[in-house]
C-alpha cells in the first residue's frame, strides 16, 4: 500500500506523544513492507520566518492555499492509495482535505485530541472540564482566552473550527478516535458516528521490563497544568507529611510548569526532579518503577504513559476518567484515582507501593493487556484495515460504514 502521512510537527522543545505517535506508525508501516511518504511542516520552523510571515501566519491556520496547491501538485504525481492527516495546526491547515478532494485521494484522520470540537483541544478552562464549545459556536472560547491564555491566539482556532466543521465532516473518509472516551465525545458533539472508529494507539516493545519490586514512582511527560503536575505535588506532599511511602518519586518532562516543579523538588531526598529524558532513558526509567503516575485533570483522548508502563510490565495509577478508565482495569493492571482529588491520588500511591506481591501481579497483568491491545502487530492491523475500508468506501466498492466500536476488526478492547 501507498500512504501519505500528513503532520505538523509539534516544537521540539518540549514533549510530544503525537509527534511520537506519528513517528511510531511510519516506521511500522515501512517496516511491514508498505510504502510511507510524509508531508510535514515544523512548528520549530516558526521563529527563523520574517516578521511579516509570522504576522501573517494567524491568517493561514484556517486556511492555506499555498499548502493547498503544494500538495494537489504531489498527490496527482505521486497518486498514493490513501492520505492520512494528523495535525494540521499551525502550517498546514484543512486546505489539505481540499487537495485530497483535488486529486481524488481518499483522507483518513487520526483525531489527537477533541480539536474538532473545542479550539485547544483540551476540553478544559481553569484547570477544570469545560464543554462550552462541545455541540454550539467556539465563541465562548475566544472569550475566556482558552489558547495561551490570550483571546487573539484563540481567535485562528475558532474561526477555523467554524468555517471548517463540515469540510472535515465531509472530506475524510474515515476518523481514528484513539479512545471510546474520546469517541463518544465526538458523537455527542454531533460528529457522524458511521465514520468514527476506534484504533488504539500502539506501543512498540520496549525492550526493557521491570526485574523486581521497581525503586520509584515516576511521572513522565508535559509539565502543566493539564497533566496533573500540580495535583500531584499536592498529594506528594499530603504523603510525605504521614511519612512518604518508601519510594522516592521521580519526575520527568518539560513545560511551562518547569521552574515551579524544580523548586519544589530541590533539596528534597523524596523527589526529584529528572529534567527531559530521551527515549532510552524513558523506558529505562519506565522499568525501574514500582508504578507510573498518569493524574491528568483534563480528559486524555488516550494516555500513551499509560500503556508505556504496561509494555514494561509496570501497573498505573491514573485519573478515573477519559481513557483511562478503559485502558487501566482497576485493581488489575493499575489504581485509578477521583479525577482532581489529592486525598483520593495520595491514598492510590500508598495503595500501589504498599503490597509488593500484589504489584508484581498487577504488572504481569499489565503486561498481557498490552500485548493483546497495543502491540505492533494489533496496531498494523488495525491501521491498515482502516485504510482498506477508506479506499473502499471512496471508490464504492464496500461499505464506508466503520465496524461497531469493541469489535475485533478496528475497535479491539476498549
């Protein structure tokens, strides 16, 4: 098969699980034989433009005839079998669905996050859920500032979920949701349900388990807000007052809550603060845990830490909502905590460290969940089935209609 991968690269500067996703799925399809081509722009590539093309850019996030015409152009000469588009913010834009329709390429889209639905894409205001957006105008959103904090950054993002609502809805053959969560968001929103499937993001094998009881408990990933960073020092702290747990925790990542969490680790013997790992030292990391913290406040459309930690036979304690409550099977493969409750997260950490045995069967447990649900074999499975049925569906030569969500065919356990 011949695939067009689509993506605009998040900034390299601080963590990114689409860019890895991405990356993830290239490197499986190739590896299976299939041939991948990409068309990407850089986020990183912003700050070495002119200031008359970075005033401009606000202008081109809706809509981008440039990107547009460019890829019409390599679609007709290169004519693969199927598109498949991630991000397309800042650089690309929907103009790309245009082009696919230019030259008769069918699109599939892997959904990232609830940006079809909500312009950040968090489902979240002030630290808390926020469906203001879901199912209505994004005005609400350019009046609270909802990106960056600012009202004018926001505006782009709404203005292009507005105008572009119904080409998305028309123009992709076929949606990936990464999580029945996030599925069923979507179709609340009003999204068509017959072209949204799950596909669960895969995992590849890390290579690396967790030998014996593990010697920390780890937080990997984006400092902020949204990831529970500062839900979890406040129960840390709750811990540590009642004696801690035994284990020292381990945090690593960068984001704009960098500086408060290095202040609050120095000088302490019970936290650390690791700065950003690489992918070596992450599943090293991973493996050397007595669990992975995932407690973010707003709803993950999937949680990729989480199966990170069961691929290395290590258990979860996550929020108990989004998609870890279908990824983390309570007191089996993990702990799940009330979402934005530091008593409730504190009580599962010292739950999780407390009995060694039990730990070591929720990772044994951990483990087999991956390999049934997220390992490379399921994921090429279930991508290229994807593509089969959006070709079938363009060319009329089978039902466009998206297995129900569950089923072994695209859904798998959800």
């Amino acid at each position: 098969m011949h695939v067009l991968v689509l993506h605009n690269r998040y900034a390299s500067a601080q963590p990114s699980g689409e860019n890895k996703v991405v990356d993830q799925e290239v490197a499986l399809l190739r590896k299976a034989g299939h041939r991948v081509e990409v068309f990407e722009r850089r986020s990183d590539d912003i700050a070495a433009r002119s200031l008359p093309a970075k005033a401009a850019l606000p202008f081109l996030v809706p809509w981008n005839p440039g990107v547009r015409r460019e890829l019409a152009t390599r679609l007709r000469a290169g004519r693969p079998d199927v598109v498949h588009v991630h991000n397309v913010f800042p650089l690309l834009s929907p103009a790309v669905l245009a082009a696919c329709a230019d030259a008769g390429v069918p699109a599939v889209a892997t959904l990232h996050n609830y940006t079809q639905v909500c312009p950040p894409g968090t489902l979240q205001r002030d630290g808390r859920p926020c469906a203001e957006c879901v199912g209505s105008t994004p005005l609400p959103a350019v009046r609270h500032g909802c990106y960056r904090g600012s009202r004018l950054a926001t505006v782009p993002l709404a203005v292009s979920l507005s105008v572009n609502r119904r080409r998305w809805w028309s123009g992709v053959e076929r949606f990936f949701c990464i999580s029945a969560a996030q599925r069923e968001v979507l179709v609340r929103a009003g999204m068509p349900a017959e072209r949204l499937a799950v596909k669960h993001n895969f995992v590849p094998d890390p290579g690396v388990r967790r030998a014996g009881d593990g010697e920390q408990l780890l937080f990997l990933g984006r400092l902020a807000e949204a990831k529970g960073v500062r839900l979890l020092m406040a129960a840390w702290d709750e811990l540590a007052a009642s004696g801690g747990v035994g284990v020292p925790l381990v945090i690593a990542g960068a984001g704009p809550l960098e500086r408060e969490v290095a202040a609050w680790a120095a000088g302490r013997d019970d936290v650390r603060y690791a700065g950003l790992y690489d992918t070596a030292e992450c599943r090293r990391a991973v493996a050397r845990s007595v669990a992975v913290v995932a407690p973010s406040t707003w709803l993950e459309a999937f949680g990729l830490v989480a199966v990170e930690a069961m691929a290395a036979g290590v258990p979860v304690v996550a929020a108990g909502h989004g998609a870890f409550v279908e990824l983390v099977e309570e007191g089996v493969t993990g702990l799940l905590h009330r979402p934005g409750d530091a008593g409730s997260l504190a009580d599962r950490l010292r739950r999780i460290t407390a009995d060694r045995s039990r730990n070591q069967e929720m990772g044994r447990a951990a483990r087999r969940r991956y390999e049934q649900g997220f390992s490379p074999v399921v994921g090429l499975e279930r991508l290229v089935e994807g593509y089969r049925a959006a070709i079938a569906g363009r060319s009329g030569g089978g039902d466009s209609t998206p297995p129900p969500v569950g089923t072994e065919s695209l859904g798998g356990s959800t």
